[in-house]
C-alpha cells in the first residue's frame, strides 16, 4: 500500500463530523460510565479524578493529537502507517512496535470488554421487565450477584454482545454506525442529565460533589495513580492504534488538534455526568463507594426503581449504554481485522469471524473471573499481583501497562522522530500555541508517563 493510501482511493470519513462521531463513539464506552465510577469508588475519590483530568491534559489529549496525526500522515492500518512512517521519516524499524503492541492490546481489551458489554446487554432486559420497580439494595445487589455466579449466564451475553460486533465490523464498519452515534449519543448525554437531575432529589448530591472534587491525597496510592493513568488512556482509546486507524480515513482539511480537543471534552462530560449521577445513589442508600465492578449495576437500577418512569428511563438507559459499548468495541476489533486482511489476505468477512472467535475464546477467562476462577490468582507469586483474577490481570496489562506505554512511544515518536514538515502539514497548530503543544508533547508528556512508572517500579 501506499502513503496516504485510504485518502487516494477516496476512502474517508464523509467530513470532520463524522470522524467526530466515530472517535467519539470509540472513546465513550463503558469506561465512562461503569469503570470511571467504580474506580473512583476504590481509589478514594477526588485526588484520584484530580490526578485523573491531569493525566488527560497532560497526557490523554497530546497523545490523542499525535496519534490521530500519525493516522492521518501514514494513512493505512497503524501497523502498515508506522512501516510507512518509519521509512518515509527515516528513521528506527523500532518504532514500528507501535503497532503490533496496539494489535495485541485492541485484542486482549475486546476480550473483556465483550463481558461487561454483556452485563449491559443482560440489564436492559432486567430494566425492561419491571423487576427493579419498587425494589431495595438486598433485591438488586441479589440479582446482580446472581448474574455473576452463573458461567453459563455471563457466556450466554458475552456471547451475545461479541455475535453484534462481529456482525457489524464484518460488513463494514461506517455504514450506519454515524447515523446510530449522531443520534444516540445525543440521546445518551440528556439521560445522564436526566440521572444527574434526578441524583439531586436524594438529598446526598452535596456529600457525592465533595467526595468527587475534594482531594484527600491520604487516600491515594501509588498505584491508584497508575491506575488513573492508565484510565486517562483507556477512556480516550489511545496508546493501541486504535485512534490512528480512525485517522487514516480523516481528510486533510481537518484541524487535528481540535478536532481531538472535541473528543476529549466530550468523553470526560460523560463521565463526570456519571459520576454525579452515580455517588449521590451510593451514598443515600448507604452502600460502599469501593463495591467495585458492580458499581453502577447496583446503583442506577435502585434509582430506576424508584423514580416515576423507571422502567422506561431504565430500559432506555442500559440500551444507550450498550450502544455507547458496541460503538467502542467496534472500534477495538478493528484494527485486529484491518491487519489481517492486509497482512494475512483474508476477507473483511472472515477476518471479523475468526478474528472475534479467538477474542471471544479468551473472554471466557473473564467470565470464569466473577464465579469459578474468582478464588484463581495466576501471578499472585509476584507481590503486585496478589489476589488479581484472569479479568484483573487482563485489565492490568492493557489498561495501566500496554495503553500508557504505546501513548509513551507515540508521544516520543511524534516529538522527536518525526521530521517537522509532517507535524506542520498534519497537526493544525501555528505560532505560539503550536510551540506550546511540542513541548508538551516532547517533554511534559513522556515525563508524566516515566515519573508514574518509575513510582511503581521503586
Ligand atoms: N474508550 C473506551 C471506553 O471508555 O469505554 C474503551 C476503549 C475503546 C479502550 C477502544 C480501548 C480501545 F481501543
Ligand atoms: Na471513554
């Protein structure tokens, strides 16, 4: 393939929109509005969101820039672009790890993402059919304790949830999926807002806003700032490839740098939104901030239960919510797909089928994670892995390690081994602002990737 490749065969977004909607429906997921929650939760709440909207400004949105450019010079499939790039910009074959560390990452998180996807997937049937109405913490707890204890429950969705995305992807992914962003995230954010509205009638919303913004540095830890880190990379989609093959079908009239401001602004609304509408449900029902992944399954079905129209504004809400996850895994699944129809010759087709088969084989470690292997630590002999299950590992490994660390070398790719002329003709910055950003990306950025590193490693 050529540079610039899906640009010369005219292959592109249909406009600056629609890449918008596209990356914005990668990056709004469940990482927002179930993981954001519940890791805020465990890690104390406002230092972590603090250190948290650092690491977006510091790391998350230079990151995002960069590698939407990369995506756009190089204009193929992120390991076909960093070949590409690596040549065209002479320099180190090294780089080009770039895109196989982003291949393997996309694979391992759609693996476990296809779970929870599937918990989603499970609740709108449970929110449709009346079963939270009237309901109190024991019930819902019950039932959602219940769903997790049962391999065969938690397979049947992942199941489920993975057959869509294969589906979609296998046919093709722009093809209806900007019309279904265009007009469910819109949607999305009026019932967050709604859930906020709503969060502010329990008489807790003030004890839920000090415990999101007001930093006790006490509670944080070293690795809670690597997981607020890590978190700032996985809510952005960026550091696996997965932004920079979005971009390679990005025209070249479109301003790089704010199109990714856009994203960013959007993806961190979400989950502020979900937070205040989450902790204020937490706190007036007396249950513990720190419960963990069932968060907000335990949570918003108690609001549902609740409020007038609750079965409505419950079904609505985890179908939303599942759409927000498909349009993420979508984009994880991609770059998989991508590499082997250009790498392997196979069929669009095939490619999603087999490559979804071999995903969905490996999510079966995380469903076997919340019931039969929940007791199973397999590196608990290494002490900063005690008692993580087959889903924490997996978690771990993509999340805090693999999606820092390709944001690290994209970063040092696009600061330093990149001739200027690229970046001028790609990134859509000028004069002092332009400046500014290089340094962040050259300096600012790779340190706060190192510095949180090395804490975790002394
Ligand atoms: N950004 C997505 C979310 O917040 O749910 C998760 C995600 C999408 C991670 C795509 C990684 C990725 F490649
Ligand atoms: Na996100």
């Amino acid at each position: 393939a050529t540079p610039k490749a899906h640009q010369q065969a005219g292959n592109l977004w249909s406009s600056r929109m629609a890449f918008i909607l596209a990356a914005v429906g990668s990056a709004v997921g469940l990482g927002n509005i179930w993981k954001f929650p519940y890791i805020t939760g465990e890690n104390g709440g406002g230092a972590f969101v603090l250190v948290y909207l650092a690491c977006i400004a510091i790391v998350g949105i230079p990151v995002l820039i960069a590698e939407v450019m990369i995506g756009r010079r190089g204009g193929q499939s992120p390991v076909a672009s960093m070949r590409e790039l690596t040549t065209s910009e002479g320099t180190s074959k090294g780089w080009r790890l770039i895109g196989w560390n982003g291949i393997i990452a996309s694979f391992l998180v759609l693996s476990f993402y296809s779970v929870i996807g599937g918990w989603s997937l499970s609740y709108v049937g449970k929110a449709a059919s009346g079963m939270f109405t009237g309901a109190d913490a024991d019930t819902i707890g019950g039932a959602f304790g219940g769903m997790l204890a049962s391999p065969g429950d938690l397979l049947l969705w992942h199941s489920v949830f993975m057959a869509i995305v294969v589906l979609i992807v296998g046919r093709g992914i722009r093809s209806g999926m900007e019309k279904a962003i265009n007009t469910l995230m819109p949607l999305l954010f009026l019932l967050l807002f709604i859930m906020v509205g709503y969060a502010t009638t329990t008489g807790k919303f003030g004890e839920a806003v000090s415990f999101m913004f007001s930093p006790d540095f006490s509670k944080l830890t070293t690795e809670g700032v690597l997981t607020a880190l890590g978190h700032a990379a996985f809510t952005l989609s960026i550091g696996i490839g997965v932004m920079m093959a979005y971009g390679s079908y990005l025209p070249q009239k479109v301003n790089v740098a704010r199109t990714a401001m856009t994203i960013a602004f959007m993806d961190t609304g979400v989950a502020l939104l979900a937070g205040l509408a989450i902790f204020p449900l937490v706190f007036a029902n007396g249950l513990e901030p720190g419960a963990g992944p069932g968060l907000i399954f335990v949570t918003l079905p108690l609001a549902f239960g609740q409020m007038g129209g609750g079965v409505v504004f419950g079904t609505l809400f985890f179908a939303l919510l599942l759409v927000a996850a498909l349009t993420s895994a979508i984009s994880m699944l991609e770059p998989v797909v991508e590499w082997l129809e250009e790498h392997k010759g196979v069929s669009r087709a095939k490619s999603a089928f087999f490559g979804g088969l071999a995903i969905w084989l490996v999510g079966i470690g995380t469903v076997l994670s919340f019931n039969d292997w929940a007791e199973f630590h397999p590196l608990a002999f290494i002490p900063f892995f005690e008692g993580k299950t087959v889903f924490d590992l997996l978690d771990f490994l993509v999340s805090n390690l693999m999606m820092p660390l390709g944001g690290l070398a994209i970063a040092l790719f696009a600061g330093w081994a990149m001739k200027r002329e690229g970046l001028d003709q790609e990134i859509g910055l000028q004069g002092a602002v332009y400046r500014a950003f290089m340094f962040v990306l050259r300096f600012l950025t790779p340190a706060g990737i190192a510095v949180v590193f090395l804490y975790n490693l002394l």
